[in-house]
C-alpha cells in the first residue's frame, strides 16, 4: 500500500473516532493486561475444602500407623468422595497442635485435682517443639492456669496450687470459652475436658442435634479444627449429651484408670499419629441438611473415629451473622466467606456492612461472598473499595466488578467522569477507568476521553491505557491528540494503545510522532512499536 493511500486510510479510521473512548489496563503493543489480574481466591472458588482429622487405633486402643491414601475411604451421607489432601498430622510441621485441658473443678472431681500438674508435664513431654498446651479449671466458671506454652517447667510452676474442689459443673460454657480462644491459634486443637460428664445447666433429656446451642459449638469444632476428648476418673454413669458431643468431635471417651498421668502421655502419641484428610463440598448443595461423615479403613480389627458430620452454611445463617460482628477477626473473616453460599436477604445485608470492616481480610472476604451471590446492590459500595488501601481488597473489587459486567458501567462512568473534574489523581477513579477497558462497553468512550482530555496526569495515563483495551477505533481520534500531551507517560501509553488498534495502519502516524517527540525514551519505545508491527 503507498504512503498516501495509508494516510487516507488512518484519516478514514480517525473521522469515525473524534468522540472519546474506555479502556483499561496496559503498556504493550498488544492487549494490555490488567493490574487486577491476580486471582482472587474467594471470587473464583466456588467450593469449600474441609479438613478432617482422623483417628485409627487397634481393638486394645493403641494408634495404627503406617497407613496411605489408598487404606482410607471417606464417605458422605454413603457416598464416596475423593480426598484432595492426606497426610500424618505428627509429620505435618505446618499444622502445629494446640491442646487445651479443661479441669472440672466441682465437688464430684475432688479426686483428680492433684494429678493434673504430672499428667500435663507427661502430655508436653511427647509433643513437638512446635506444639503448645493450656491448662484451665472450670465449675460454674472457667479459669486459666497455665496460658499456651511447650515449656514443661511452666506447669510445674503455674499448677503447684489448683485450688479446692467445689461447685457445680458448666461443661458446655467453658468448652465454648476455651473454642473462642482456640481459633485465634493455627493449626489444629484438641479440647481435653477431664470431668465426671454431668453439666448442671442442660438437661438430660436434650437431644444434641434439638439444641441450637450445641449446634453451634459443634459448627464452630469443624471451623476450628477441634476435637474434643471426655475423659472420666473412673467408670461414672454416663451423660448422653456429652458423650454424643464428644463422638461428633471425632473425639474419645476415656476412663483415666486412676493414672491421669500415663493416660496424658498415651494421648500424645496419638495426636502425632493421627491422620489429615480433606474433601471438597458444594456449600451450595444439601442446605439445611446434616452432611454425615465415615471413614473406612482396610483391613481388620482396627477403630476409625472422625467427626461425624456437620451442617452446611444455610442452617448456620443466625450463628454467621452474629460471627460477621464479633470481635475476633479471624472469625468475622469465616463468617464473611461462609455467607457468600448463603443466598439470603440477610446474608447479603450483613455482608454489606462487613464492606466497611476494619480488618482488610474480613472486607475482601466479603467482596468475594457478595459476588458470589450476584449481589448488584454492592456495585456503587465495591467501585469505592477500588481506592481501598490495601491492595489485596482493592483487586478483590476489581474481580468482582469484572463478574458483574456491563451492569458495573454507569457507576464506574460516574467515578470516571469526578476523576475528570480532579486536580489530584484519586486511586477509585484511576482503576474505574483500567476497569472500564477491562469490561469493554462503548458508553465508556466518552468518559475516557474527557479524562484522558482533562484529568491529572495519573488518571490521563490510565485513561489512554484504557482506550486501548476496549478495542474501538473510535478512541484513536483522542489518543493522536493525547500525542501532544506535556506528560511524557500520557504520550508513550497513547502511542501504545494506538499502535494496539490500528495495527500496521498506525505505521504513518507513529513516524510522525516519533519526528516530533522530543523524549529520547519515547522515540525509542516508538521505534520498537513500529518494529513490532
């Protein structure tokens, strides 16, 4: 083709583009790519990955070890699943054991008082370096004796005075106490409650799964990682709801034999051969139903204890939205990710709310959970969080900005056009207008080029970035003006983008640009440009 008919060919293009154009991200001849690129975990996840931990002992009760993948089968409501994860949790250095022992201090536990600062040592003796312990009593309340450590010597000193039996029992109480301490720690824990089972404030006649209360405890064992283990101080009458609770922990029931002591130790050695295995869900499926939970082992003779299952999300809707507003964190952050699969006018209001959280984790939890449940009324809220301080949240709105599509335009045209009436760069209106580019939709045209005409120079770089990804030759008419911008980034990136949608038809007004810029960094990028073409 001669120069002059590729001349008349760029003014054709360029007639149709005097309005202005969108874009998005970009500094290369080709599709810029987008700073929000990076996967947002909890946008793009529509599973849930549940961690079991897994307990084979023989008919004597001592630990199997020895086992691999293929000697477990895991099963859901009777159906076989595949475990994603498996592994010996002693070998495991990245799931650190955090044991909790509950003392019942009332009247009935006089006996075992006295054993319990030897039975504590014995238990550290066996754990790794890693692995820490507390130690609490508790009657009609809980109290902490010996705060988490590794250091043997620390019970010999914090538990020479535990103090007299008496009182009543609140088992469930200070099981929950010691949960919410618990889930501030990694890893996973193990609650061991030494008391004659017998709690004064539930009646015996409660059946476990008709109490919303011990629901609750058992939904926030599962969150946590916990098993709780009962272990009684001689062949006491049984208490039902405890024992059911214990069971549905995956934990034990144990008699101490009157040696509190060899009975901590042979506890060690089986938490450091117990076994992890992991399944994927749909917390979308089986809503308001209990998913039960088996594990089978191959061979003969050997006992299999795990948790014996648990409700998904929906049942749980009261538990999650009181969680979304406690002061812990790390809870506030599950709660948010759980309500994403919770498609429920409340689920959605309290995630709004938790858009505003203090914590970074718990507002980009709550990014994902909203897009998840396709929730356009977050829009206006989520193009806000586009100027988050913390960039891991404002990526989490980008993705989930992006999912909502052309119904996210008018609100990022809005941001879009205040960043044009701005003599400082704001960050919301800088990745609205990336953003604009990434969606691709004409309304973005103009708003684009009214920014890349009049923004400040951050905003007048995106904007051209932006043009260029959304692929209409409209917005050269703007981008061979943005040639003569002052601000050298304005230029290179309107040189780039005009090189990224009129392809080799560009080659005459890129050497006229490079004949007139007087950047020696820009001539050299353009020449590359043409180069390229």
């Amino acid at each position: 083709m001669s120069r002059r008919l590729q001349l008349l060919a760029l003014f054709c293009i360029t007639l149709g583009m005097a309005s202005p154009t969108a874009g998005a991200p970009g500094n290369s001849p080709g599709p810029p790519k987008s700073q929000f690129r990076e996967q947002v975990t909890v946008v793009q996840r529509g599973y849930q990955r549940v961690g079991l931990t897994v307990t084979v002992t023989d008919r004597a009760g001592r630990p199997v070890r020895g086992l691999r993948l293929n000697d477990f089968r895991l099963l859901e409501d009777g159906v076989e699943v595949a475990i994603q994860e498996f592994g010996v949790e002693g070998d495991n250095a990245d799931r650190a054991l955090s044991v909790a022992v509950l003392l019942d201090l009332s009247e009935s536990m006089r006996g075992q008082v006295r054993r319990v600062r030897e039975a504590a040592q014995a238990l550290l003796k066996t754990l790794r370096q890693e692995d820490e312990i507390m130690v609490a009593t508790f009657n009609h309340e809980r109290t902490v004796l010996q705060p988490f450590t590794h250091d043997p010597r620390g019970p010999e000193v914090t538990l020479q005075d535990i103090g007299m039996a008496w009182g009543g029992t609140n088992i469930f109480q200070s099981i929950e106490e010691t949960l919410k301490d618990l889930r501030k720690r990694p890893g996973r824990k193990v609650i061991l409650v030494v008391t004659d089972g017998l709690d004064n404030t539930v009646r015996t006649s409660n059946k476990i799964f008709q109490s919303l209360y011990l629901r609750d405890l058992l939904h926030l064992c599962l969150r946590t990682q916990t098993v709780v283990y009962g272990i009684r101080p001689g062949m006491v009458p049984g208490w039902p709801p405890f024992e059911r609770f214990v069971g549905e922990t995956g934990g034990r029931l144990l008699y101490t034999g009157k040696d509190l002591e060899r009975l901590f130790k042979e506890l060690g050695e089986e938490f450091l051969s117990q076994y992890y295995l992991a399944y994927d869900i749909d917390p979308t499926a089986k809503q308001e139903k209990r998913r039960r939970i088996r594990v089978e082992v191959s061979g003969q003779g050997m006992v299999v204890k795990t948790m014996a299952g648990f409700f998904t999300p929906r049942s749980q809707l009261e538990t999650l939205v009181r969680d979304l507003r406690d002061e812990d964190a790390r809870l506030r952050t599950d709660a948010a990710y759980e309500l994403g699969f919770v498609k429920e006018p409340r689920s959605s209001e309290a995630l709004l709310d938790a858009l505003g959280d203090k914590e970074d984790k718990v507002r980009e939890m709550a990014v994902g959970a909203l897009s998840r449940l396709g929730e356009a009324d977050a829009i206006p809220v989520l193009v806000g969080l586009l100027g988050d301080p913390t960039s891991s949240v404002r990526e989490a709105a980008a993705e989930a900005l992006r999912g909502f599509g052309p119904v996210a335009i008018p609100d990022l045209i809005s941001q879009v056009s205040q960043g044009a009436e701005q003599s400082r760069a704001k960050p919301k209106s800088v990745n609205s207008a990336k953003l604009l580019g990434a969606v691709g939709d004409d309304r973005a045209l103009d708003p684009l080029a009214l920014l890349l005409k009049n923004g400040p120079v951050e905003s007048r770089t995106a904007a051209a970035e932006a043009l260029g990804d959304l692929g209409l030759t409209k917005g050269i008419g703007p981008l061979r003006a943005a040639l003569l911008d002052p601000a050298p980034n304005v230029r290179g990136a309107a040189a780039r983008s005009i090189v990224a949608l009129a392809g080799t038809l560009a080659r005459p007004l890129i050497e006229d640009y490079i004949r007139n810029e007087t950047d020696p960094g820009l001539r050299e990028s353009a020449r590359a440009l043409l180069a390229s073409l």
